[in-house]
C-alpha cells in the first residue's frame, strides 16, 4: 500500500521539527486521492443531469428561471465544497491523527522564591521593587485554585523556608508583609531551599550543599556532594518539565553573589522533572542604590533567569513596571493551570468536523435542489 505521508506538507505529516498534526497510520493516506476521483465524477454526473434538463427547457415557463428557480451556479458549488471537505475531515480521521494540545494539569503545590537582597529597595518598579513584587505575589496567591498550596522562601546572602506549603491564604499575606531586607543574593540556596521543600524525600542533603561537607568527611570542600550525587545509583533522572504537581516561581533580578552554583541547583530541578518560572525584576540599564555610606549599580540579569527557566522547561517573564509584573503574575497562573503539552489523538475532532461538514452539504442540497447529492 503506497505511503503518501512524504508528499504532505511538513506542518502536517509531522516531518520536521515544527510538526503539529501526525498520523498513527500515515500509509492510509492515500485514501486522499479518492476525494478529487470522487468530486471529478460528482461533477460529471452534475452535467449529465442538468443535459437532461436543458431537452426539457421548452416545456418550463419562460418566466420560471427569471423568478429564480433555477437556481444560480454559486449554490452548487457551495455544497460540493461541504461535502469535499467532508471526505477530506474522514479521511484524515482514518488515519489517527495526532497534535500535541495544551491539557489541563494539577498542580498541587507552587513555591514562590522571593529575592529580599538589599537590590530589591531599587525604585525602577515603583515604588520599589520589593513592594511591586508583594503586591504582584499576593494578586497571584489570590487566583491560584483553593486546592494548591502555596509556599514562600526568602532568598538574600541565606535562603529561609518563611511560610510552609499552606492552602490558607491569610498565612501566606501575612508571611509576605514580614519579609524583611538583608544583604547578599544566594539564588542557588533559595532555588535548593525550594526544591527540598517541594520535594522532601528527594535525598537531597541541602545542608551540605550549602555549608559544605562536616569535619571528618573523606574528601574536604564544597565539591563533596555532586561526587556523591554522581556516585548514587537508586536515582533515575526524569524528563526536564515532566512533574505536573510542583513548580518554583523565582522573583529576582538574577544577580546572585553567593551561595552554591545556581545551575548545578537547577540541573537537580530539572533531573526531577521540576520547573523553574522566572520573573526579572528591575530593568538591564539597572539603578544606582546608596545605603549606609556605599553604593552600588545593580542591574536585570535577564540571561541567567532565562538560562534558569530554559534548563527546566519553565519560562522567563520581564516585569518592566508594577502594573506589568501583576499581569505576569496572574499570566502565569494560567500557565501552570494549562502548561502540559502532550500528543494526543484527535480521531474524533475529525470526525466530528466530517459529520458537521456533511449535514451542512446535504441540508443546502435538500434546500436549494430537493435532493441530497
């Protein structure tokens, strides 16, 4: 049986990387050629039938036509187009096809790691960007569903758990209005802080991650803990983006200072199947900030939040003002409600459009002409 599926486009046969439509049986789509055979002897047909009509024209009223009763060229092709597209709808519903659709997921839990650095008193989000991303963080809070719980991680030179996963939504505005200001930005500690949150039977040893190994260990520094991780056989890494209950919403502006390694941090995200979303704080050109008798430029890192959010298939948002960032926020909501992607068979889709295409040809046709075909 001759395969047709080489001679689609590529945006339908799934060749290519930009595919969105396949086919489980792709050979039955030779199938197609039926639907020009079939709409080539439609039309022959037609002719016969209205050479019948013109050796009988004499015997109609010469009025009858002017009155409209033959009717004009354009309401027969209407029909026939409904009907090719009707063949066309099932015969592509014969061969399974596929398209990756948006589905809804269940998010269970939603960790929002928040950067309380002193950078965060920069005023290019009024009236500064801590107050905008509280203000944004709540208005998000308040349209996540009442089943996922929400947590808050501090990120400044430490990273602190300041409220627990909760489905109560006053505890967490409360925890928002403590938050205080410190200095330094350990992003890599707030993102593992969030992890182990989400995921507390991971093994992960964050303490050691953090401090480094304990006094006594075989091999002394920071490195001890990824030689370990490389030596641990039980775990298997899962797809990036693959877990739909658990995501980390990390507010900075990607400056990080101290700490472990952020992307050696996300890499154990993304081996687990968790998502990052990132929102950048400030802007690139940055401000000048003066305290306690120092100042310092602090600007966007937007490359590593989008560095961040690629490696594990989250997404990186620009908060340019305090308007826009409660807009991003309330946008990301809907995309952890509506984020799996997943290749699904939409046989019935085609079916459905099939069966619609050709109740409307044969209701024109019954309409217009007192017959079906």
């Amino acid at each position: 049986m001759p395969d047709l599926s080489a001679l689609l486009p590529a945006w339908l046969s799934g060749a290519g990387t930009g595919a969105w439509l396949t086919f489980q049986w792709p050979r039955l789509l030779w199938l197609l050629l039926l639907v020009p055979l079939l709409a080539a002897a439609h039309t022959w047909f037609d002719a016969r039938r209205r050479g019948s009509a013109t050796a009988y024209a004499l015997l109609e009223p010469v009025d009858a036509a002017g009155a409209g009763l033959v009717p004009g060229r354009w309401r027969e092709r209407i029909p026939r187009l409904f009907w090719i597209a009707a063949l066309t709808a099932l015969v592509l519903a014969i061969a399974r096809p596929q398209a990756i659709v948006p589905l809804p997921t269940r998010m269970e839990t939603v960790i929002l790691a928040m950067d309380v650095s002193g950078s965060m008193r920069a005023t290019d989000l009024k009236p500064n960007r801590i107050a905008a991303a509280q203000d944004a963080a709540k208005a998000f809070i308040a349209d996540q569903p009442d089943h996922v719980r929400i947590g808050l991680v501090a990120v400044a030179g430490t990273a602190a758990l300041t409220q627990a996963p909760t489905r109560n939504r006053a505890e967490l505005t409360q925890a928002l209005d403590r938050i205080q200001l410190q200095r330094g930005t350990a992003i890599g500690s707030g993102l593992l802080i969030s992890l182990v949150t989400l995921m507390p039977h991971s093994g992960i040893n964050a303490d050691e991650i953090i401090n480094g190994p304990r006094p006594g260990d075989a091999t002394p520094g920071k490195e001890l803990w990824w030689r370990k991780k490389a030596e641990a056989p039980a775990f298997e890494p899962v797809e990036p983006g693959s877990n739909g209950q658990a995501a980390i919403v990390l507010l900075s502006d990607g400056q990080s200072n101290t700490g472990p390694d952020v992307m050696k941090v996300v890499q154990l995200a993304a081996e687990r199947g968790v998502r990052i979303f990132t929102v950048g704080m400030g802007t690139p050109e940055g401000i000048t900030l003066t305290a306690e008798g120092w100042s310092m430029r602090v600007r966007l890192d937007e490359a590593a939040l989008k560095k961040i959010a690629a490696a594990t298939e989250g997404e990186y948002f620009r908060a340019a003002n305090a308007k826009e960032l409660s807009e991003i926020y309330r946008g990301l909501s809907r995309t952890l409600t509506f984020d799996k992607q997943t290749l699904t068979e939409v046989t019935a889709l085609f079916v459905a459009i099939g069966a619609l295409s050709m109740a409307i040809a044969a209701g024109l046709s019954m309409l217009w002409f007192g017959r079906i075909l």
